[in-house]
C-alpha cells in the first residue's frame, strides 16, 4: 500500500497490512514534524518497534528514555507506557506492530493526503482517543516534550 494519510499532524502509510502476514505484523511508516508527539499511550494487545529511517526521535519507554538516530530501533512491549518525540527538523519512522491490526485504527482516524498537501490535516484528538478503546489502546498521559 502506498496511500499516504494525515495522522495527529503527521503523514502515514501502512507498509505492510496485517492482511499480508495473517494478522502477525504490520508496518507503519510515519513522517512526522520536528517536536511531533503522540501522547503517552499504553497498547494492550500489540507490541511496537520503532525503526528510525530518517532523522532523530527519543522514544520513552516506561522509565526509560533512548535517543535514536537513522537506523537504530527500540521496543514498546505491550502493557507498558510509551511515546516518542522528534528531534531534528523531520524524522521518517517505519513502525512494526505485532500482532497486526492497528494500522486499521490509523488510517481509519486519518485524512488522505492530496497532492501538493503540506499542511496537516485538521484532526479530533477525542474521537481519536474514543476510537482507540476498540484497538485496547488507551492514553495513559500527555505527549512528551524536550528537555
């Protein structure tokens, strides 16, 4: 698949649909804005990766925190609160999902992306947040911020 969609003020497209691995794994790839931060969220049923394509972001985990630079990875396992923060100007993330299904909650809570669209979308934190209790993911805090 390669439709890109706005999500929470950031371009998506699902890489690999849960559809193609039997439900075992999907990939997401996010483009997201410098100081772009989803709020600190909790998965119950999948666990995350985050691969860093372009950029630099810091993903918080639980307690810890881990700066990553293109190529590097880290794990959100399930049950245990995380996010992430871009740091450079944009930063281009492939993340894994396992087992699949979630990237049915993003593109279902997104806006397609048009041609020459650099703006973000408009978009309704509360019903996004309202929509993932279906997916058992729940915020668990605000989206972090630099130090």
């Amino acid at each position: 698949m390669s439709d890109q969609f706005w999500f929470l003020g950031g371009k998506a497209r699902i890489l690999i649909p849960g559809e193609a691995t039997g439900g075992a794994i999907s990939v997401v790839e996010f483009t997201d804005p410098e100081k772009h931060a989803p709020p600190i969220h909790v998965h119950d049923h999948e666990d995350e990766v985050w691969t860093v394509l372009d950029g630099e972001i810091t993903v918080f985990v639980g307690d810890e925190r881990f700066d990553l630079q293109p190529g590097e990875v880290a794990l959100g396992p399930r049950g245990v609160p995380h996010s992430y923060l871009v740091r450079s100007p944009v930063a281009r993330l492939a993340v894994s999902f396992a087992p699949a299904g979630l990237e049915t909650w993003f593109s279902g809570n997104s806006s397609p992306v048009l041609a020459g669209d650099d703006v973000p979308a408009p978009f309704d934190i509360g019903s996004i947040v309202a929509a993932a209790e279906a997916y058992q993911l729940r915020v668990a805090g605000p989206p972090p911020t630099a130090p």
